[in-house]
C-alpha cells in the first residue's frame, strides 16, 4: 500500500505534539470491530460485484479478523504516524497480505467508512441503553406494585400540598422514563442508516451494491444523499440529547431521593453499598451515588453543547471537524449506562419509611383542598371556599393543630355548611377521591401499573 498520501504531515512540520493533535485512534480504538466489520462486509461486495476475486476477497477478510484478534488480546501494535484507526488496520492489512489490501478501498473513502463505523457502534450503544431503562422501568413498577398504599404528603415548591400515594410518585418516574426509552428507540432509527457508498462526497463510481453492504451490517436504509450522508451527525445530537433527557430527568429523581435521605425528611432507607461516610464526621452516611448522578449529568449536558457548537459553522461535506464528533457521545453514553446500572441496583434496594411519611401527612394542612372542595360541593363558589379555609389554616398557624383536627363544632361556628359528613375527610379518602384518570387514587395507581406493564411487554424486553 502507498501510505505515503496517508502519512501525517506533522511528522515533516513538527514535533510528536502535531501528530497527537490531529489524531484520533486513541478515541476510534473503540470502535475496532465495528470498523473490521465494515471492511469485512465491503470486501464481500467487492467480490460480489467482481472487482476482486473470491481468493482476494478470503485474503482481505481472514487477515482482518486476524487483526480483530490481535487487537482483542492487545498484540496488535498500533502506528501512531498514522492518523486513525482506519489508516492502521489497512496499514496492518497491508504488511498482512501485502498489495491485496490496497484492492480493499476502491470506492470507499474513510469519510464514509468513518460515518458508518460510528453509526454502527452507536447503534449498539443505544441498544444496550435501551435494556437498561427497561431494566429500570421494571424496578420502578415492582417498587410501585410493593408499596401500592404508602400515604405520603405530595409537595409543591417543596411545600406540603395534597396527599398522594407513594406509588403515584413513583409511576411519575416510570412516566417520565419510558418517553426517554421512546427517546432512544427514535434516536436508534436515525442512528440506522447507512452512509458506505458515498465514498468521499459525491458518491463512487464502481457498481457498488450498498444494499448487500447494508443487510450484511445489520443497516436498516440507506443513505439518499452523499453530501448528507459523510457531513451529517444530527444522529449524534439525537443520542447526545436522548442521553441528556434522560440523565436531567434521572437528576431529579436522585434530588427527590437526597431530600427524601436528608435527616428532616427520613422517607428512605439506602442501602448502605450506596452510601459513604465522611473522614471527620463519624455519623454520616452521605448519598454519595445519588449526588454523583446529579454531578455527571452537567458533563453530559456539555458535551450536547459542544457538538452542537462543532458542527454549527461547518459547510457540507466532510470537514476534519467532524473528527470530534464522537468522543464526547461515547463517554456520554458510558456514563448513561453506568447511571442506569447504579439507580436501578440502588432502587431495587432502597426501603420506604412509611411511618415517617404517614407522620408528615398528617401533621400537615395537606387536606386543606378537600376542604375547600367540600364547600364548594355544597354550592359555596370555589374562591369563596378557598378563603374560608385559608383563614382557617392562617389562624391554626404555629398551634401544631390542622385543619382536619378540629371538631364538627368548631367547623361549624366557621361555617354552617360543615355537617357530620365533614368528619369523613381524611387522607384515604382524600387519596380515594382522586380517581381522574392519572390521578393518585388506589385503582388509579393500579391502572397506570397495568398500563406499564402492557408498555414493557410491547418492548420485547428492551430489543
Ligand atoms: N479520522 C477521520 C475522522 O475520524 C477519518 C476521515 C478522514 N477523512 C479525511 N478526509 N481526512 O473523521
């Protein structure tokens, strides 16, 4: 092969420093089988097609599933004077089976080599993220199902406002989540489209079967648009903002559980493989693994705004820019997928302090609403009914009585409309009522489970 197009023209101008900055094989290493895979397919094409011959075609693909081994168990010895891992591999081909390999990249540029390997590896990122939300969709309705009557107050503004069932929150994760998973499985669809055949940019002039190409790789389409097609990575902002979805929605549900940790509140139990203690103070026990979930997403969230601002100025076509496409989608998605690993574990073995919540509710105006609404089915316009109660909770202010504990009498002298009924209010029947569809009622609750578990199923476990 005649490397000497390839060879970087650094090492003439400069130092190593030059090399190592236009580089990317330490990043691309990652993506080793996915881009032998690609070779080993476009061979079989090239075959197909009879530009090389059966013999050439077995030459080219034995040595790279060589080079594949050699890689695997670290023996393959990587030419940093060679700028990606493209160059390497056909390099290593090369010293293989000697000019054969060059036969290997007629029609094929590494623009769209590069744009479909990354498509590829992506593809498989997605799918694995994708088993992991379903993994930890299925924790989200077990802990549900298992804690379906566990009173809690529900908070606005962090305050005390409406009781709801503990299961009602956290089918609102389950909510929030499987439209991250829809997220991903939309990301995945536009990840699956293949780009070989487009060679540099205007498209190759071999009778390329790309179909052939694109069913040996798993392909769903093909690219309609050379140009698009090497120049393109909106499908990396999709991932980088499925991954960002999901991460900020992960963030919050770790905020609720620290909170929920926090001493004041005392509504979890972590378990302790979860938790760290401090070297100075003996007594903590710090949600070390919610915090860093909160912590990383900030990364994740700015690798999104680095791509985005890559790829804002650049003309179509390939520009070298795009060289920095992928790196910080693959650490992003590393880091979704340990996130999802850990929150899964970390749920699946957290216990909920029932008392504690049960406590808060009722130490609280929480009923307030019902008692409102209890006017206001009496005919009491329901403005009106709201100021009635408000006064009430104004005046109970700092007398740690509420609202639901004072007597039918003392109902009364504030308003004749409260009768025996009134007493029926409490945090069951408050909960009870809520029976609109979505709402925090008992058979509500079991509805959204039912539904959830219908939703997974459709899923296919996660594939
Ligand atoms: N290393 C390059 C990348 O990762 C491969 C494509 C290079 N193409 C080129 N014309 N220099 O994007």
């Amino acid at each position: 092969m005649n490397n000497k197009e390839n060879k970087k023209t650094s090492s003439v101008q400069g130092g190593e420093i030059f090399g190592d900055f236009t580089s990317s094989f330490e990043v691309d290493i990652q993506m080793f089988r996915e881009d032998i895979e690609v070779s080993v397919a476009y061979s079989k094409m090239l075959f197909k097609i009879k530009i090389i011959t059966e013999h050439e075609m077995k030459q080219i693909n034995s040595a790279l599933e060589e080079i594949k081994i050699e890689i695997e168990n670290n023996n393959f010895l990587w030419n940093s004077d060679l700028e990606d891992i493209h160059l390497n591999i056909e390099n290593a081909l090369y010293n293989k089976i000697g000019e054969v390999a060059g036969k290997l990249h007629f029609g094929r540029s590494r623009n769209d080599q590069v744009a479909t390997d990354t498509r590829l590896f992506f593809k498989r990122k997605i799918t694995d993220i994708k088993k992991q939300i379903h993994v930890l969709l299925k924790v989200l309705l077990v802990l549900s199902e298992k804690n379906i009557e566990i009173i809690m107050p529900g908070y606005t503004h962090l305050q005390k406002g409406q009781p709801i069932l503990l299961s009602q929150n956290l089918m609102s994760y389950f909510s929030i989540i499987s439209r991250d998973l829809k997220r991903f499985e939309n990301t995945f669809e536009n990840t699956d489209v293949m780009p070989l055949g487009s060679g540099a940019f205007g498209g190759v002039s071999i009778p390329i079967d790309r179909e052939f190409i694109a069913n040996e790789l798993g392909f769903n389409s093909l690219s309609k648009n050379s140009i698009d097609a090497v120049s393109s990575r909106d499908y990396i902002l999709d991932l980088l903002f499925s991954c960002t979805s999901l991460m900020t929605n992960l963030s919050r549900i770790c905020e609720e559980l620290i909170i929920w940790n926090s001493e004041e509140f005392g509504y979890i139990n972590l378990s302790d493989e979860f938790t760290t203690g401090s070297s100075i103070m003996p007594q903590k026990r710090n949600p070390d693994y919610l915090e860093l979930i909160r912590g990383k997403t900030g990364g994740v969230v700015g690798q999104l705004m680095s791509l985005i601002t890559t790829l804002k100025g650049l003309t179509f076509t390939y520009n070298r820019d795009l060289q920095e496409d992928r790196q910080g989608a693959m650490s992003s998605v590393i880091t979704v997928t340990n996130t999802l690993e850990v929150l899964s574990t970390l749920l699946s073995r957290t216990t909920f302090n029932k008392e504690k919540m049960l406590d808060n509710a009722i130490n609280s105006d929480v009923l307030a609403t019902d008692f409102a609404d209890y006017l206001a089915f009496k005919k009491t316009p329901f403005r009106e009914a709201y100021q009635i109660i408000k006064k009430i909770s104004d005046t109970l202010k700092n007398s740690n009585k509420y609202i639901h504990q004072l007597s039918l009498i003392e109902l009364k002298k504030i308003s004749p409309l409260f009768e025996k009924d009134v007493l029926e209010i409490n945090l069951k029947s408050s909960i009870e009522k809520r029976n609109s569809l979505g709402g925090t009622s008992p058979d509500s609750v079991k509805a959204q489970i039912l539904e959830g578990k219908k939703f997974l199923r459709t899923k296919e476990n996660g594939k």
